[in-house]
C-alpha cells in the first residue's frame, strides 16, 4: 500500500438526504425536539473545498489517546490490532442533521470498506449512550467511538476554531482518516464546510487511490 496525499473523485454524486431538525450552533443542550423535520442535503465535497487541517499524510496518530467503544475504554493501538481503519469525524449524532444523514448514509459503504481491508468508525465527542440509541435506531452495522473530552479530536488537530461557547465547543472538523495498521495516515480530506462531506463514492474513490 503506497502513502497518497487526498484524492478526492470527480464523480457527479447525488446529495445525501436527511429528516432532522437543523439546531442552533451554540445552543445549550442537545435537542430532541421533531415539529419540524425539513429535508437536509449533504453536499458532497470537490478537492478545491477541502482544507488543509489536522495530522497530514504520512504522520502518526495519537496511538495511545484514549477513547470509548461501546462503553469501553480503548485506543488506536487496540483497535487497529483489527486491521486498517477509515474513521469518520464527525460533530454530533444528537444535534447535527447533517452527521446524522452522513451517518446513516455510510452504513451502506461497510461491506465495501471491509472488501478493501478497512474497517470502518464513526467518531464524535458525544456520549457513549447518545451514540448507542443512535446507532441502535439507524441499524448502524459499523462502531461509534465516543470522544467525549475532544482529547482525540484535539491530538488529531480537528478541534473547529469558530466554536467558543455553546455547545458545538470541542467538535471536529467533518473528516475522513485512513489508517493503517500501524497507525500512519494513509489518506484524509478534511471539510472546513459542515454541510459538504465526502459522498459514499467519494469515499470508495479515496481508499482506490492508495
């Protein structure tokens, strides 16, 4: 497997669509309520759009930062003993109607992903109950990974500057890492506009190119 820096397909991809209600960015509290669930488009993104943030390609990740699987403590160094990674960043499974629709949408990439020798992880700052109600009522086939002190996210260099109060403080960058067994990123492409993340096709693309 040959290190690459981000490639991102040119494929035409259609937008994502979800049922969630937007919420405020710095609102306190994440919210629950449904009145109103207006369609959400997910762009997906061009190379020109994606930024240049966070751990590059060819460095290592925090392999020993620790982090919780379904309720468990672990860490890079555990998970990857499983093989390579393509680990998804994302804001919020309970407040972010845009993570919610790329979430749901990537379940359909996990066979694929795993036919390339990846697995594939979701990773926000929320709880590690918030993620499982979630994971439990979209039939999420894939492991979410609760990085609720943003100790991870913050080793990664992803932590979103513009956040200050409120509780969107500590969120990621919409990002996708690929990491090999050893830990070294392979790929990423990291999104400086939450509403545009990489298309199911796009992702495929990315882990083709290496």
């Amino acid at each position: 497997m040959t290190r690459t820096a981000l490639t991102l397909s040119s494929l035409a991809v259609l937008a994502l669509t979800g049922c969630s209600e937007p919420a405020s960015e710095t609102g306190t509290g994440a919210s629950d309520q449904t009145e109103s669930k207006p369609e959400i488009s997910v762009a997906p993104i061009t190379e020109a759009e994606s930024i240049d943030a966070g751990l590059a390609v060819g460095e290592q990740v925090p392999l020993e930062t620790g982090f919780l699987a379904n309720g468990n403590e672990t860490s890079f160094a555990e998970i990857l003993e499983n093989g390579p990674a393509l680990v998804v960043f994302t804001r919020s499974v309970e407040w972010c109607p845009y993570c919610q629709t790329q979430l749901k949408a990537i379940n359909g990439i996990v066979g694929d992903l795993k036919d390339r020798g990846y697995t594939l992880y979701g990773l926000s700052y929320d709880s590690p109950a918030q993620q499982d109600r979630f994971s439990k009522n979209q039939m999420l086939q894939y492991e979410m990974l609760s990085d609720q002190s943003s100790a991870v996210i913050d080793a990664f260099g992803l932590r979103d500057p513009q956040y200050t109060d409120g509780r969107a403080v500590g969120v990621p960058y919409a990002s996708v890492y690929l990491i090999d067994k050893t830990g070294k990123i392979i790929a990423k492409t990291v999104s400086g506009d939450y509403t545009k993340r990489p298309s199911n096709d796009q992702i495929l693309a990315l882990v083709d190119s290496i």
